[in-house]
C-alpha cells in the first residue's frame, strides 16, 4: 500500500448525492457524485443502490483542508 492515498465514500442522510457535491463545489472543495465506482463489492454488501460522494485525498492535500471538509460536510442537512 506505500504511495497509495485515501478514498472514501459518504452518503449524507436526506440529501441526495448531487447536492452534496454542489454544496461542498460551493465552498471550492472539489469531490464527486457518483453511483459505486469500483467499490461494487462494498455497495451490493451495505445493499446501498444510490450514488454517494467520492472524496479523494492525495499527498498534498493539508491537515486544514481536511478540517474544512469535515466542517463543510457537518454543515450540510437533510430534511
């Protein structure tokens, strides 16, 4: 695994994927929204169908932008 970098998958309880990727583009934090990329294994065992949010983080990626992402996903609601 050296040299690899972190991906995960979220979900966001009462907001669809789209929304959450809009609202994270809104505050300049780039990720995607997407159905389940190669993680297919995952999604048929969680019984997830949806699209979820694909966060991607690399080595130069800042203690502070990951702050700012876990902030901005805190501050997104569903209803």
């Amino acid at each position: 695994m050296d040299g690899r970098v972190p991906t995960f998958l979220v979900n966001v309880d009462g907001v669809e994927a789209e929304g959450v990727a809009s609202i994270l583009a809104a505050a300049q934090i780039g990720v995607w929204a997407h159905d389940s990329w190669y993680s297919l294994d995952l999604y048929n065992r969680l019984g997830y169908a949806g699209k979820s949010v694909r966060i991607g983080f690399i080595h130069y990626n800042t203690h502070g932008e990951v702050d700012r992402l876990v902030e901005a996903l805190e501050g997104v609601r569903g209803t």
